[in-house]
C-alpha cells in the first residue's frame, strides 16, 4: 500500500493505493491519525488506485470518521470501484459515508 497525502484549499486529499487489508490498514489509520493530531479536519480520501479492502480496511474508516466527527471534522471518499465498490454498497458504508464519483465532485461539495 502507498498513501500519498497532498494540500488544496484547506483540505487534505489522501490517496491510497493497492491493498487495504489486516497487514496494510495499521498504516492507514496511522498516517490519519497523524494528520488529525496536527489539526486537519477535512479529508478527501481518493481510493480510486485501491484494489482491495477487508474488514480490517472498513473498521479503520469509521474509526477515522468517528474521531472526526467528534472534532467538528469530515471525509468523504472518491474514485471507489470494482471489489471495493462492491463492499462498500453491501457494507452499507454508501448510505452512512459521503462518496463521490471523482475527487472534482466531491471538490466542489466541499
């Protein structure tokens, strides 16, 4: 997994690639966690290089976006396809998550 994190506006987009799985997500969570620990609040999570996600993937989103919503924060997500579309719907995350087709039009709700 590769996670690259870059600024516009006043919001983080961070971009993950690969793998999100019970090896990889730690590295997730905490390079998210870190982000929020120096006072980012608005992420745009870009999974559209993302081959796969397990539980472990998931546990860690609302994890995130819990402490999130507890600081006033947001995350959306974009670029979701294939498997990891497919998991997200089954998973109900569509209907709990704010997700977008592309990172422009999650831009532009933001």
């Amino acid at each position: 997994m590769e996670i690259n994190v870059r600024k516009e506006k006043n919001i983080s987009i961070v971009s993950v690639t690969e793998r999100m799985d019970a090896v990889t997500t730690p590295e997730f969570e905490k390079s998210m966690s870190d982000l929020i620990s120096k006072g980012e609040k608005t992420f745009l999570i870009n999974f559209s290089a993302l081959d796969y996600i397990s539980s472990a993937g998931l546990r860690s989103i609302l994890t995130i976006a819990k402490r999130l919503k507890g600081e006033n924060g947001e995350i959306l997500f974009s670029g979701l396809k294939g498997t990891v579309e497919e998991v997200f719907k089954i998973s109900g995350f569509y209907s709990i998550l704010k997700i977008f087709e592309s990172e422009e039009a999650a831009l532009l709700k933001l």
